[in-house]
C-alpha cells in the first residue's frame, strides 16, 4: 500500500551543512495493516513520513501510495500537481500536538479539508458530522479546541484526516503528548478504524509500547536507515532481533559454566509447561527457569521463557531440536563457556552455536 524505494533526503542547513536525514530508506507497508516505525529522536521518522506524503520533497527515491507514484507526479507541471493535490488527500496525516485552528468550532475544524477541496456546505457538514459521531465527539461537534482535553483534540484531529476518505492514515507521534490512560484510548480507536474501515495505518513513535499495542509489523530506525522490519511474529522469529528483544525483553544469566541458555517462544500460555516438563523427563535432564514473560503483541498473547540446561550447546542438540519439534521457536543465547565470543546485545548466538 506504501512502498519508498530508496528515498533519500538531505536538508541544507544554515551553516551549509548537509544533515542525510533519509538514507536509502526502502519500506513496505501492506493494505490493511498497522506498520509503526520506531527509533531515537532525530532518527529520521518524521522526515520518512512527511516524505511519504511529499509534505517534505525527497531528494532521490521513489514513494509509491496505493499504487500512485507521488514523487512523480510531484515532479510534473500543472495537471500533475493536480493530480498530486488529490493523491495526497487519499492519504490522512495526525500530529503530535493535533494542529487544530482555536478560532473554529470542532465540527468546523473537521469541514476544513473538504472545503479545500471544494466540497458543497450541506455535504461537508453531514460528513463531519458523521466523522465526530465515529471517533465518539458526536456531542463536541459546537465546542471549540480549547474547551477539549487532549484526548478529545486528537480525536478531532483523527476525524479531520478521515474527512477525504483516505485509504491511508499517517501518524506522527499523534500520542506523545497524552498520558497513558488517553493513549490506550487513541491507540484504540485508531485500531478500530483500522479494522471498520480497512485503513491502511503508517505511525511512527519513540514509544515502544505503542508498537506492543496495535502494530502488526514494526521497523526500527536508526540515523536516517531501516535497521530491521517485519511482522512483529516474524521479528520475534529472527535470532539476535533488536526490535524483537525490545519488545519483549527476558533477561538471566547462566548460573555457572557449561550450561545452555534458550529463548523458548510460544503462542498462548497452556502450551509450554507440559513441553518444558516432557522435555526434562524425556532427556532426564534438570531444567531451570531463569526469565520469563508473557505479553499481548499486536492482539495475539506471546510468551518467551528463558531457561538453562546443563552442559555445553553440543550435548544439547536433541533436547533443543526437540523443542523445535514441538513448534516452539527456540533461539540459543550461549553456553557459559568463554569460547564464545563477547558481543553486544542479547544474542550472540546461534551460527556460534550451530
Ligand atoms: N527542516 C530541516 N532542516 C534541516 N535539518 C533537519 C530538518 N528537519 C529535520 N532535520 C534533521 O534531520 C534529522 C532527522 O530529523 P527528524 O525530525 O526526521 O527525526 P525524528 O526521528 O522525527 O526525531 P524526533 O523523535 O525527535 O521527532 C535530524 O538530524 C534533524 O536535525
Ligand atoms: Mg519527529
């Protein structure tokens, strides 16, 4: 539904000085799903998005959305821009800190884009009406911004970038300035619309908990690059993922030498206590548990355990293979024994191990 081949951008700072903000960012995000883009401040998220609906031009590379290709049409005379005016109204665009006009009414703040559009008073008028009723404002559509909680705005804000239908909705960091109660709310509801409408949802966050919540892939960036993307169970599939240790982090160390320690990753909780005890009778090995955690990512309830089997990864090829039998995902995080090499990060692993 989205696609950036390659896009790059270089802003020219005052001084001269050249800041890649986008560095060949190449990114995939299907029809129907929620893709959130996660990384520091200053990675290069909201150049990514504002370049995704060329509110921002980039300076090479390609943004294909529903499969229009916006940077060309960007480049091209009159008609095209046209033609690039009404592709970007196909596209809805939340802020951070909602971008609403004080001087107008909710209900008024919503028409706006129509207007721009030229769409007929009594049309606009039922269509934001019609919008306040689904993000729940149907009562505020009188009210102005400063009589609303922040919650309340980016509600107006979300119903305001449905108002030309869009097919894709593009967030940046539209709940960082809320507290936690109010973003599960937002999150909510932009999970909702989601679902009800098919909305294609592109957001991008610092927040990784935002990630955990509602999206079904995720990448992570980092100085102006796509570090790692893909469905957040595939992320959790990849040995050594950055993404995958963030979003559900299981921790402990081996309690002495000669001992494997494994990430055993399952869907649903029932599932492993009978595998881990079959596993320990079968074997006739003792088993324990260093970590574990259970969590609900992207809908589905996931489950990673850490645990420590005696003796070196060699003697423990069939009890892990085992494992993997069972469906389970199995990453090997090392053996005590100082042959493997030190290395950042939780996984140092598994072609060490092989
Ligand atoms: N208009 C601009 N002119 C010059 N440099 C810019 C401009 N906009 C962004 N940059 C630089 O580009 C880099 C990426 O900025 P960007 O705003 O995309 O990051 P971000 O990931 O959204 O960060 P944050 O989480 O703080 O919002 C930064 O180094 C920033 O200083
Ligand atoms: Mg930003």
């Amino acid at each position: 539904m989205i696609t950036t081949t390659g896009l790059t951008k270089v802003y020219q700072s005052r001084g001269g000085r050249e800041v890649t903000a986008l560095d060949g960012v190449d990114l995939h995000v299907r029809e129907g799903e929620v893709f959130g883009v996660i990384g520091q401040s200053g990675a290069g998220k909201s150049s990514l998005i504002r370049c995704v609906n060329l509110l921002e031009r980039p300076t090479s590379g390609a943004v294909t959305v529903a499969g229009e290709d916006l940077t060309a049409l960007a480049g091209r005379g009159r008609r095209a821009s046209r033609e690039l005016r009404e592709a970007r109204s196909r596209i809805g665009m939340v802020f951070q800190h909602f971008n609403l006009l004080s001087s107008r009414t909710v209900k008024d703040n919503v028409e706006l884009p129509l207007e721009i559009l030229g769409v007929p008073g009594a049309q606009r008028s039922r269509k934001a009406l019609e919008l306040l009723d689904l993000v729940g404002l149907a009562d505020k559509a009188k009210s102005y911004p400063g009589q609303l909680s922040g919650g309340q705005k980016q509600r107006v804000g979300i119903a305001r970038a449905l108002a030309g239908d869009p097919k894709v909705l593009l967030s940046d960091e539209a709940t960082s300035a809320l507290d936690p109660e109010t973003t599960r709310s937002i999150l909510q509801l932009l999970r909702d619309l989601n679902r009800q409408l098919g909305l294609t949802v592109l957001l991008i966050t610092h927040e990784m908990d935002v990630v955990k919540t509602i999206c079904d892939s995720a990448a992570l960036m980092r100085k102006g690059k796509i570090i790692e993307s893909g469905t957040v169970s595939e992320l959790l599939a990849t040995p050594g993922s950055e993404l995958a240790h963030e979003l559900f982090p299981v921790s402990g160390d081996a309690s002495g030498a000669d001992r494997t320690v494994i990430d055993v990753t399952f869907h649903g909780e029932a599932a492993t206590q009978p595998v881990i005890s079959q596993l320990s009778r079968t074997y006739n090995i003792d088993i324990s548990i260093l970590g574990a955690a259970m969590d609900t990512i992207g809908g589905r309830q996931i489950g990673r355990m850490r645990i420590e089997l005696p003796g070196r990864y060699e003697e423990n090829v069939v009890p892990v293979g085992f494992l993997r039998e069972q469906g389970l995902q199995v990453d090997v995080i090392g053996t005590a024994v100082a042959s493997v090499p030190a290395q950042n990060g939780p996984a140092p692993v598994e072609e060490v191990a092989k």
